[in-house]
C-alpha cells in the first residue's frame, strides 16, 4: 500500500466549491511556456541520499555561518548549493490545458452534513463519458467487496476522509461507482501520483519547484496537474527520503536481552535466582 504522511489530516472544504479539469498527457493543443532544463549540477544532488547531499554541503561550507544545519532540509540545502554555485533552482513551467476530461468536484452534502472530499464522488457531465463508466461499473459489481476495498486502499481512497475526518461509503455500490469513474475520468500520469507513493512524490514535487507549505498528497496533485509531462521528466530520479536525524551509536547497537529473574522449569530452587545471590 503506498506510504504517505497525511492520512489523519483534514482539508479545507470551502476552497473546494469550483470544478476542476484532471488533463490528459500533454499533446500539441495544451499552452505552454518555454520548458528550462534542470541542469546536470542540480539533477545529482537530488539523486543523492540525505546524507551525501549533507556530508556535500558541508564540504562546501555549508553551515559555517551557524544558519544552516542539517535540519533545514533536502530542499533549502539544495537551494543553498545552488545559490552558491550560481546555478537557477528547476522549477517547472506552468501550462494552459486545452484539450481536458471534465471531473465535477463542486462540494456534495454526506448525510451527516459533512463536505465530502473533491475525490470521494468522481462525476463527469460528458454522456459518452458517463456511458463507459456505467458499463465499467457493472463490471465492479461482480468483485467481491473485499476485492474493491483492497483495490481503492491501493488508489489512495484511505486519502479521501470528509470535512468530519470520516471516509466515503464503503458499500459495494458505491466502491463499483467510484472505481468505474477513477478507470474513466483520470489522465494515465494522474493514475500513477495516486497509486504512487505519497512520500516520493512530495519530494519529485519540490525537486520540480513546488513550494506549497501543504505535503499532502491531493494538494501536490493539484500542483502538478498545471506541471508539463515533459517537465516531470526533469526530476526523474530523485532519492529516497532520508531521516534528518542521526541515529545514536547506542541505538544502532542491538542491547543485550536482560537475563531471566525467573527460576527454570523444574528447578529444586525454592525462591528462584534470588535465593542463589544469597548464598
């Protein structure tokens, strides 16, 4: 199941009230500015791992002036490299999309009077649209509801709590609904954010320019559906996310078990070790 650092985490409903466009792979109709290139420089210190970029910094005098510190992050290190280096930080171009598949998220009322999440209810008013997502649906309701249930776990569907932290129904018609229109209505590159790892992905976001105080992982999808196919190309290989902190000698070590208080089966020992110290 993917890994991701926000699953208890609420969202803000009243910023959901309009209608988003999920966009298909970038073709010749979509609007975009000039694509800059991350520079070779910058592309190997996001491939390295927390430790190396760190041990790399410091070899440059990272920290010296007692701001920085390991501490400060992958990406404030890598912008401080950079600066130094005389390098412009990647980040990517925005893009006009014109040639979309319309998902309605305006906000829906759950009948506990709570918001739903804009991914809990996928609808669409396109009818050709609507026909391949009916037909995919009676294709769902022949699963098992265990079989759904494991299937939205691996499309982030544990993600999509409503304004009162509560997931959408888990009831089999609903799953068969949802399923059917994530298969229809989701670009194959917005497929992969979703089933991805949630983790990785915040960190190919800031490795692309995204600098959103929110790593949840909808928010950064939301990011990256005005990012280029083409400019997530840029940050293909970015490094596995590192604890900042150093682990102790001591803890790495494996402490001894402590040693048994309690007497062997069968032992003749009428107070058990306790009684041996004494004598």
């Amino acid at each position: 199941m993917p890994r991701d650092r926000e699953p208890d985490e609420d969202y803000d409903s009243a910023q959901n009230t309009h209608e988003h466009l999920a966009m298909d792979p970038v073709d010749e109709n979509t609007q975009t500015t000039a694509t800059p290139s991350m520079s070779p420089q910058e592309a190997k210190w996001w491939a390295m791992s927390f430790e190396e970029l760190y041990q790399h910094a410091k070899s440059k005098e990272y920290g010296k002036r007692g701001k920085e510190s390991r501490k400060s992050g992958r990406v404030q290190i890598i912008k401080w490299l950079c600066k130094k280096e005389g390098i412009q930080p990647y980040k990517a171009p925005t893009i006009t999309p014109t040639n979309t598949t319309p998902i309605i998220d305006s906000p829906a009322i759950r009948n506990t009077g709570a918001v739903s999440h804009p991914e809990a209810i996928l609808r669409t008013s396109n009818p050709v649209l609507q026909r391949q997502i009916d037909e995919e649906e009676e294709k769902y309701k022949e699963w098992s509801a265990a079989g759904m249930r494991e299937l939205a776990m691996q499309r982030s569907y544990q993600l999509l709590k409503d304004s009162h932290g509560n997931l959408p129904s888990k009831s089999k018609k609903a799953m068969a609904n949802w399923l059917a229109s994530w298969d229809v209505l989701k670009s194959e590159r917005e497929k992969k954010w979703w089933l991805g790892d949630g983790i990785d992905l915040v960190n190919k976001a800031k490795a692309m320019g995204y600098q959103g105080a929110s790593t949840k992982k909808y928010d950064v999808i939301l990011w990256l559906r005005t990012t280029s196919e083409e400019a997530e190309i840029e940050a293909t290989k970015v490094a596995e996310p590192t604890p900042n902190k150093k682990v102790g000698k001591r803890k790495q070590e494996d402490a001894p078990e402590p040693a048994s208080k309690r007497p062997a089966k069968g032992s003749k020992r009428p107070h058990g070790w306790a009684m041996e110290k004494m004598l």
